[in-house]
C-alpha cells in the first residue's frame, strides 16, 4: 500500500505533467494566442523544464517511494 502522503505528491505531479502539456499544445494548436507573445521560444522553453520537473519528480517518487 502506498503512503498517502506519497500518493498526494503523485497525484499532484500528475496533474501539473497534464497542465504543462496543456499549455504548451495551446501555444502550438492556438496561433492567435502565440501573436500576442514577443517571445514565444523563451516562453515554451519555460514550460518544457516545467514539464520535466514534474516528470522528473514523479520518476523519484515512484522509483524510492511508491512501494
């Protein structure tokens, strides 16, 4: 059985992987929104390390603590 804390922390890395995949396919799907950015490799850039801290942290998580 999994730690509950542990689960939290799990579900909580889920979520963010599934919302830094969302704003980047809203950058790439949504060419109006990308118009209003000066920057728009700085800022998908952002959200790509975004995205792998909270994969890389899931990764710890479950390989240490998950079972």
């Amino acid at each position: 059985m999994i730690n509950p804390w542990i689960e939290v922390l799990m579900d909580q890395y889920n979520t963010d992987i599934q919302k830094w995949k969302l704003e980047i396919r809203n950058y790439l799907d949504n060419p109006v929104a990308v118009a209003g950015h000066a920057n728009v490799i700085e800022t998908l850039d952002g959200l790509v390390v975004k995205l792998s801290e909270a994969e890389d942290k899931l990764n710890v998580v479950e390989k240490y603590f998950s079972r």
